[in-house]
C-alpha cells in the first residue's frame, strides 16, 4: 500500500510574520546584550571587592617580628636598691623591611613587668631590603625607673623565685603612612643560672613572637 507525502510539520517561526520575525530577532539581541552587559558588571563588582579586599589586607598586615633571646643582668641590687639590664636580640624578617619599615631610622623598645612599661630604649638601624637581619638593643632601669610594687615583685623574683617574665613592645617607622608601627610581643621566660642571682637568660624553647598591632 503506498503512502504519500507527509506534509511538514508547521513550526512558530514558521507562522510569524516577517514583521513578527524582526521584532523577535531584536528582542534575541537585546536579551543577548543584556546578559553580556549584566555579566560584565558582575565580574566588575566581583574584581573591585577583591581589590578592596587585597588593599585592606595589604594595609592592615604585616609579618610577625621574633625575638630569638633576652639577657636579664642585674647590675645592682641591695635591700634599699635595684638597677637592671636587658639585652635583646630581634629578627627583622626579609619581607619587612623596605615595604613596610623604612630602611634607615630608629626603633623604640619597651620592657614591661607585669603589664607594666618599666624601661626603654631607642636604636638607630640600616637594613638591607628582603634580607633577614639581627638587630641587638640594651635597656636599663633602676629604681627609680619603677613604682616600690613593681622594685619589689622583681626583687622577690630574683632571690625566691628565680623565674621571671618580661613583656616587651616595638615601635619602628612605617614608610608607608609615616606614622609608627606598634608591635606587642609575647612574654619571654627568663630563670636564673644555677648558683647566680646576677645573670638570667630565656629557657623556654619557643622564641616570643611580636605580633603588628593595626591602628
């Protein structure tokens, strides 16, 4: 049995009008524009939040400084009298200075007892830039540097207790404001060698890290 033709099937674009074509044909750009254009302003927003995010980060970071050993040495001490030295070793690390820390100036340190600030110093530097470097700096303090409560804590440290603890803070130049940056170190454990109440050095193994206090 022979079968003819099978008519073809009427398709939507078929039945539109060419004026109805035409103006599907537009509405199909303008959507495909419209994506485009949505797109883009999405990826912008997406691109600047991440460079506002990096720059905030960029300014409101900086690497971690280490003191790697304090000497605590008592220089003096009677019942009626103390005086006291600290010398300290600090590592600048090789992406601090240049960026951050100018390469030439003068860093502040601050010893503390107990939350305490009972001496500091000021050193001049040179760096060089994206090099790890030791920088060492003495701070003294007597009795009259000190409160009577704090004189006498560290007294009784010396001759019972024989372990002490000292904070400590650092103030070094910021090149990128001009301002100063503030660091707060962890406290560093010192005890007294066998058989001496003059001399004490860090025991504990881990070194303090100085942490970058944002402003």
């Amino acid at each position: 049995m022979a079968y003819g033709e099978l008519a073809p099937k009427s398709t939507l674009c078929a039945r539109l009008t060419p004026q109805q074509k035409k103006i599907v044909k537009r509405c199909l750009v303008f959507f495909s524009i419209s994506i485009i254009i949505a797109g883009t302003i999405v990826f912008a927003c997406f691109y600047i939040r991440r460079m506002r995010e990096e720059q905030h980060f960029i300014e409101n970071y900086a690497p971690d400084i280490i003191i790697p050993s304090m000497d605590f040495t008592v220089l003096n001490l009677t019942e009626t009298s103390l005086s006291v030295k600290w010398d300290l070793v600090i590592r600048i690390p090789p992406d601090l200075p240049g960026y951050y820390t100018c390469l030439k100036g003068s860093f502040q340190t601050f010893i503390l007892y107990q939350g305490v600030t009972i001496a500091n110093s000021s050193l001049s530097y040179n760096l060089i830039p994206n090099w790890p470097q030791l920088l060492n700096t003495s701070s003294i303090a007597s009795e009259g540097d000190m409160d009577s409560v704090v004189v006498k804590g560290i007294m009784e440290d010396i001759k019972e207790t024989r372990d002490m603890r000292f904070g400590t803070r650092l103030l070094l130049p910021d090149c990128r404001s001009g301002r100063t940056m503030n660091y707060t170190c962890d406290e560093t454990a010192l005890r007294f060698e066998s058989g001496s109440q003059k001399k004490a050095a860090t025991f504990e193994n881990n070194s303090p890290i100085c942490h970058y206090n944002h402003p």
